[in-house]
C-alpha cells in the first residue's frame, strides 16, 4: 500500500514542490489550497496520485469534516506538512491591519491546529505517523515588522515541542522545519500583491528554493522510525543569525 502525505497549502512555494516530490517518490499526496484551479491544474499534472481538497484552512468546520475523514486508501495519513501559511505586511504594530493580523492568527495558528486536531487521533490509534510543520526563523528571532507574524511562529515552534511531550510513549513523529530568506510567493503574498517589492527582497541573493525545503521535508521522513527531527533551521548562506540591536543616540 502506498505511502499518503497530506499537504496543507499545495498551490504555491513549499507545498507544491513537496507535492510533486513525493508523488514522484510514489507517495499519495493530498493538498489543500483555496485557488481550487491551481489543485485542478496539479491533478492533471501528477495523475491520480493526487488529490485536491479546495478549503480555506480557517474554516474550522471543513477542515475537520474533510481532513478528519478522507477517503479510501487515503483515510489514513502518514505525514501531515503543516505547511499553508502567510505572512501579511511589515508594518510596525502600532500601524498594522488588525485583518491582516486576525489572518496570520487564523491561518498560521489556527489552521495548523484544525489540521493536527483532524489527523492526530488515527495517528496515535495507529501508533505511527509524522506531523511536519513549517515554522520559520521567524519564530527564533524576531525582526522590525514581523510582530505577529514572528509570534505566529513561535507558537508553531512551540506547539510542536510540547506535541512531542504529549507523544511521548507512541511512535507519532513531530518536526518543525524553520526557513530563512526562501522565494516563493511569500513576499508578494506579504506586500499584498506588490511583485516588484515582492522581487527586491532577493534580489543579490541565492535565497532558498521550494525544492530544498521539499528536499529537507522528504530527509526528516525518511529517517530511521526510532529517531526524531525535531527542528530543522535552514539559512541560505547569504543570511545569517544576528544579536540584539542597539539604536545609539537616545
Ligand atoms: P506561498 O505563498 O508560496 O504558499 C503559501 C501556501 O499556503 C499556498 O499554497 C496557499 O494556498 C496556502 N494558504 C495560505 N492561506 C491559506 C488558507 N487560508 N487556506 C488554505 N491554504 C492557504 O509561501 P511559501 O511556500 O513560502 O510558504 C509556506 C509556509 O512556509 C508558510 O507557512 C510560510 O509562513 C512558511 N515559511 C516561508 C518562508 C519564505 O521565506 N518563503 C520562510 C519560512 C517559512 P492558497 O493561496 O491557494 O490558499
Ligand atoms: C519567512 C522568513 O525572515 O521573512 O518566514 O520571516 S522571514
């Protein structure tokens, strides 16, 4: 019986590249994303192998209903990539949009809940399975204009290291990859739509690709059952770690 991943944001960036990745590796994969033409368009790309499930992950009701009850031989589902997010603005807070905030909240910490919610009872019955977030530097160290955005990922950081304690005693596997500098359509998404200030955020880099976070979600899988990943942080060579900054004149 095939293997079946269940992606979360497989339109774009991060998930579409692991989709793919995995259906040629022979996997089953299932993907949500809202832009239902995007998952048709994926369908007709990897075949039967793929199946798109067209939800909003803020929808807390359809995402337990479809999730919580897949069907055939996807019912079950090895792998869980907690991966459908965003990042809106990078205005300081006392100027943000309060929508754009209630979206990050609802979508990189309330989505990934329902997601988990729905597939982590047959996991623990089964006592197997692996539940991938996609957390983000981010959630490590904090930047002007990140505010909620960091804060979204820490708690997903956080979540997954306390889901680790909850698990202890079953072989359920929880990792959280945490991403630097990556091009996708992030940064348009975070400029709502702005593609050229979308474009000067890498511009004179070689930042991550899609295909290496797929890459890295494929390795943290495909360890050996009695080892755990439980955080990847991956930086393109040009970004590094910075400490605390210091504004002089005050
Ligand atoms: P993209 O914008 O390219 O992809 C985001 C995906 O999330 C899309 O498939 C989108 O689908 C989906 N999504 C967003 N909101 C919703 C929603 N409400 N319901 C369903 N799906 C949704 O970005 P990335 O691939 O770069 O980002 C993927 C994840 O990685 C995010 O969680 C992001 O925070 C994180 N990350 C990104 C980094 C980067 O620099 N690119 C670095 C570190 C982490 P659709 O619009 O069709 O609904
Ligand atoms: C995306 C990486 O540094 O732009 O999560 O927040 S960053």
């Amino acid at each position: 019986m095939p293997k079946h991943i269940l992606i979360t944001g497989a339109t774009s960036g991060f998930g579409l590249a692991t989709a793919r990745l995995f259906a040629s590796e022979g996997w089953l994969v299932s993907g949500t994303g809202r832009r239902a033409d995007r998952l048709e368009a994926l369908r007709e790309e990897l075949g039967e192998a793929f199946l798109p499930l067209p939800l909003d992950m803020r929808d807390k009701d359809a995402v337990m209903e479809k999730l919580g009850n897949l069907p055939g031989e996807r019912h079950d589902v090895d792998v869980l990539l907690n991966n459908a997010g965003a990042a809106l603005g990078l205005e300081p807070a006392q100027e943000c949009s309060l929508d754009d905030w209630d979206t990050m909240v609802d979508t990189n910490i309330k989505g990934l809940l329902y997601a988990t919610r729905a597939v982590l009872p047959g996991m623990v019955k089964r006592n197997c399975g692996h539940i991938v977030m996609l957390g983000s530097i981010a959630g490590n160290y904090p930047y002007a204009g990140g505010n909620v955005y960091c804060g979204s990922k820490a708690f997903v950081k956080q979540f997954s290291l306390s889901l680790r304690a909850d698990l202890l005693g079953t072989k359920v596997h929880v990792t959280n990859i945490e991403p630097g500098l990556a091009e996708s359509e992030f940064s348009i998404v975070r400029f709502h739509g702005d593609t050229e200030r979308a474009a000067s955020v890498y511009e004179g880099t070689s930042p991550i690709t899609p295909e290496d976070i797929a890459e890295t979600v494929f390795w943290v899988t495909h360890r050996p059952a009695h080892i755990n990943i439980n955080r990847v942080e991956v930086m393109p060579i040009c970004q590094c770690p910075s400490g605390p900054l210091v504004k002089k004149g005050m």
